[in-house]
C-alpha cells in the first residue's frame, strides 16, 4: 500500500525513491510485523483467555503437558493478522506471487482455525482425512495457478549439481502440492512444545528471505547460477514479515508459554513456507533448513510402520520431541537444541547458493 502511496512521489521528493527498493521495504514489514504481534500480544491473549479458549492436552501425552492445560490458542490469529498486515502495507499489491503466498496463508490459516475451534468445543478436531483433502484442494489450486497461469518453471534444480535440472512437466502440479501439504503438516507435527516450533519456522523464513531475493535479482541470479524467476524478489516482503511476527510471538510462547499458536498458526505457517520454497525453486533444500521438521515428521512415519509392522516402537514416544522429554531432557533444552540445530541447518543451506 506505501509502496503504491509514497514512491509515485520520488519524481518530485527524491526521499521517497526508497519505496523502490525491496530490501527497505522489507526490514520495515519485519519490524512491523515484530512490533504488532508484541504490541498487541497482551491484549489478544487477555481476549482469548476470556473467552476461555485454552489448550486442550491429550490423554496420551507426556505427563508434564497437563500442566499447560487451559493455556490460551490460537495464537496463529495474531500471527497472520500482523503478517498480513504488514505485507499489505509494505508489499508491492501488483505482484501475483505476493497474493498466492496470502492466498495459501489464509486457506491453511482458516482450516486450522475451525480445527482449533471443534478441538475447544468437542475436545476432538477435523478428521484427519477431511483435513487432508482440503489442503490437498487448497494446494492444487495454487499449484494450477502458478504452473499454467504464471508459467513458473517446472525444472527441478538439485543443490550441489548445477547441471542436473529435470524438467517435472505437468507433474511439477503434483510435486508442488506434495510440498506444500507435507510441510505444513510437518510444521503441525513439530508444534508440541513451547517456542519449538516458531523459532525454526522463523529461522527458515530468514533464509527463505536470502533465497527470493536472489531469485527475484537477475545479476545475483545469473553470478549464482540460480534460476532467475521475475516478480520473485517480492516475496522477501513477506518472509520478512514472516520473520518479525515469529519473533514478536515467540516472546509470549517461549517457556513457560503465555499462548499457543495452535493449528491456525502452525498449519498456515507451513504451507507458506512449501509455497515459498516452491516459487524459490528451492524445493529440496527446504528438507535441509526444515531438518528439525523433517526428523519430527520421520519419527512419527517410523514409530507407527514399526508398530504395525513389528509390534514395537522405536521411540519412547513420537514427534521425536516427545522421546527426549521420555528420556528425562528438560523442556527448554530440547527446545534451545532444536533451534541450534536448525541455525546450523539454515547456514548450510544459504552454502548451497555458491556450492553448484
């Protein structure tokens, strides 16, 4: 919105010619972003917690999380509102790319959010086959748009091996609604402990930042030997945002948590990262800096084809976090160890930009 208000002035007040730039555009969605969602962070969870909108604990977890039982959700709300927000007003508005990643957020947000509410009310949520389908429909409607409407480039380009680019075809359609469903499930699965799952969430849409950016920038592009896709540098608006509402929140939901974002948050967050991660074309990178969600996701596909399979488990209990607490590792450790361990990841990942 100030990108369409201010820098149609740059021709008479030359200050305004930094609405130009997405680099400026972005730290300022960031810090928007960040100040709205600590800002408003009290108020939103005094309004949940009067409307008695507190987590609901499974029977079956580990004995510690009862004690978090009646701790204010949903605080995806607050986290999408302020990114939103802050990409509307930051953001250039003409960039298809900037309304597909919205339009993801807004479809995932919306499933988790009547989730969240029939867990509340009932104590169970969605089936998990129904949930299934609409993120698959939401996913192939996004897939459509950006293969056959923005003609996105259907290559697969493979980290470390410059010349092996595989052209998907029509199955890119069906590659790229894998992504996006699996990470935003996988982000899902990762959210069962304070701070556990916003800090690397965070962390990747940082890189993911570094990732559009170079994709969006022809002479970055061509000097990195990355696919060059137009309009893509926009989207570093967004992860920015992205980046600054993570932080903002993770100040109430870091141990002991104040509020959870719930599946409103964690199912939306990740399908915009798969999205981004699609537009980037830096699919299968996402599995290096999304490490920490691919081993909680791995864990829970083991435990239970080992169970049917053998009649034994392999963890004490899965996601993965649920085996250290098992084991006897505090809450924060766990928690800190996984966000190092992703930090580590991200840096390995941005290495992939030179190493081709």
């Amino acid at each position: 919105m100030l990108y369409h208000l201010l820098y149609p002035l740059h021709t008479e007040w030359f200050v305004f010619n930094v609405f130009k730039y997405i680099t400026f555009r972005t730290i300022y969605a960031t810090i928007t972003a960040l100040l709205l969602t600590m800002v408003l962070g009290p108020w939103f969870i005094r309004k949940v917690s009067e409307l008695k909108m507190g987590e609901v604990i499974r029977n079956d977890g580990p004995q510690s999380h009862f004690q978090k039982k009646g701790t204010p959700t949903m605080g995806g709300i607050l986290i999408l509102g302020a990114v939103i927000f802050s990409t509307l007003l930051w953001a250039n508005l003409t960039n298809p790319f900037i309304w597909v990643a919205i339009f993801i957020a807004v479809g995932f947000g919306t499933l988790g959010m009547v989730d969240d509410l029939k867990k509340l009310k009932k104590g169970k949520g969605i089936s998990v086959r129904a949930k299934f389908l609409f993120q698959i429909l939401v996913a192939l409607v996004v897939s459509c748009y950006l293969t056959f409407s923005l003609r996105l480039d259907t290559h697969l380009y493979v980290p470390f091996l410059k010349n092996t680019t595989p052209d998907l075809g029509w199955f890119f359609v069906i590659f790229a609604m894998l992504v996006i469903v699996g990470t935003s499930n996988a982000v899902n699965l990762t959210d069962g402990l304070d701070g556990l799952a916003i800090g690397p969430t965070a962390i990747a849409f940082g890189t993911y930042l570094v990732f559009v950016y170079c994709t969006g920038h022809y002479k970055i592009a061509q000097y990195l030997q990355i696919p060059f896709i137009k309009g893509a540098g926009e989207l570093a608006v967004f992860c920015g945002a992205m980046v600054g509402a993570g932080m903002g929140f993770l100040w109430y939901n870091t141990y002991p948590a104040q509020i959870f974002m719930g599946d409103v948050g964690s199912l939306a967050l990740g399908g915009s990262l798969g999205t981004i991660a699609v537009i980037a074309k830096q699919e299968i990178v996402l599995a290096i800096v999304g490490g920490v969600f691919v081993m909680e996701t791995l864990s829970v596909i083991f435990q239970v084809g080992s169970y049917r399979l053998r009649g034994k488990r392999i963890f004490r209990m899965a996601p993965l976090h649920h085996h250290f607490e098992l084991k006897g590792w505090q809450e924060p450790k766990i928690i800190v160890r996984f966000w190092i361990i992703t930090v580590l990841l991200a840096l390995l990942t941005l290495s992939t930009l030179k190493l081709r």
